[in-house]
C-alpha cells in the first residue's frame, strides 16, 4: 500500500490551502484550536483567553483573522474525492471535541478526514459521537508511547492508530510491534528524505513533512 503524503501545516494559512493541489501531496494538515465560538486553525498555542499564542518563536499576538475550520473543509471538499483531511485536534482550555463533532456531522461526507487527538479522552468521545470517523491518538514522548503500548497489551481494545513523533521510530521491528495495536500509524514531522524513505521501508502508513520535495519523494 503506497504511503499517504501529508502536508504539515497546510491548513493553516489561507495562501497555503491551494497547495492541497499539488500532485505530491495526497493530504493537507491543519492544528484546530476552539476560540471563542469558532473553530480556528493556526500553530502555537493559545495564552488561555489572552489574545497571544506560544511557540517556537516565542510569544505572538493571535492571528486576528485565523483561517476557520469551514474554510478548510470547504477548500479539500471542493478537490478530488481522493484528497485528504488531517485535523490535528489541539486542547488548552476548552473542550473542542462537542465542537468538532457538530461540524463533522454536516458534512454530506466524512470518509476523506482523519482527526488527529493530543488528548485521548477527545479522541474516544470523538470515535464514540462518530464511529465511522478516523481518530488516531498523538504520541509526542516516549513516555506516551510506552503507556499506549502498556495499554493495548494490557486491555481488550480494538485497534487504535496513532500519529507519532518520527523520532520515537527506530527500526522495522518496532513498526511492526506497534501496528499490531495501532493498524495505522502516521509518522511527523518527517523533513529529511532520507529518513522519509526508513520509514515508510518499515511500514509506517503516513508520512508528514512541511518540505513538498520529501513528500514527492516518497
């Protein structure tokens, strides 16, 4: 099976919406924040109600008009049926899952979005409100990833897929240990082709890249 191509951060920016175009690229991400009453896609967190975000670069004032969900959706939904939709579903303070799944609900097609969980009790809301919904949980540290592992060899849990820091990835080995529980997993944020060709040797499913030359790559 050939590896998803997925865009990081495409769904963030207005002027990068049509790259969802490009033939490289089977797939366009974008980081959901709630704000106020509105779904919003931008990078850093959120300062609880402050208007500034945190991220690499320091601290930033808020985008003062985001990018909303609908226009996201509205822009992949308008491609080939075969485009994708990765949600990377982020939490500070409110709960963005009731949200989310309202939004879900009206489309007339939900089969081209994956949801992406930092927190693991959204994502089991989220595969309880929409069962046909794929939601993967976010793996960023290894200690998450050996609970996720502890787990799934300690409960009766059906196949849970996760997307996963590419750097808690260190042989074929270990990529088939985990999707033994996780079915699919999805590799970020993978910018050396190099190590984009390793992983997707393993088996790993989707790789995530901010660099149009690694995805075309693969």
């Amino acid at each position: 099976m050939s590896v998803l191509r997925v865009l990081h951060g495409a769904g963030n920016l207005r002027d990068l919406l049509p790259r969802a175009r490009h033939p490289a690229v089977d797939a366009i991400e974008a980081d959901i924040w709630v704000r106020g009453d509105r779904l919003v896609a931008h990078h850093d967190r959120p300062l609880g109600p402050l208007p500034f975000t945190i991220g690499r670069g320091g601290i930033h004032r808020e985008p003062t008009d985001p990018v909303h969900l609908d226009e996201i959706l509205e822009a992949v939904g308008d491609l080939d049926p075969h485009t994708q939709l990765v949600l990377d579903l982020r939490s500070w303070v409110a709960d963005p899952a009731p949200d989310l799944a309202r939004e879900l609900l009206e489309l007339p097609r939900r089969s081209h979005v994956t949801v992406s969980c930092e927190a693991w009790p959204i994502a089991d809301r989220l595969r309880a409100w929409i069962p046909e919904l794929r939601v993967s949980y976010s793996i960023r540290f290894e200690p998450q990833l050996r609970r996720y592992m502890h787990e799934a060899n300690t409960t009766d849990t059906d196949t849970r897929p996760i997307a996963i820091r590419h750097s808690l990835l260190h042989s074929a080995e270990e990529v088939r240990a985990i999707k033994r529980h996780a079915g699919i997993i999805a590799a970020w944020t993978v910018d050396d082709v190099d190590r984009a060709l390793e992983l997707a040797e393993w088996g790993v499913d989707a790789i995530v890249s901010n660099d149009i030359t690694v995805l075309n790559a693969i």
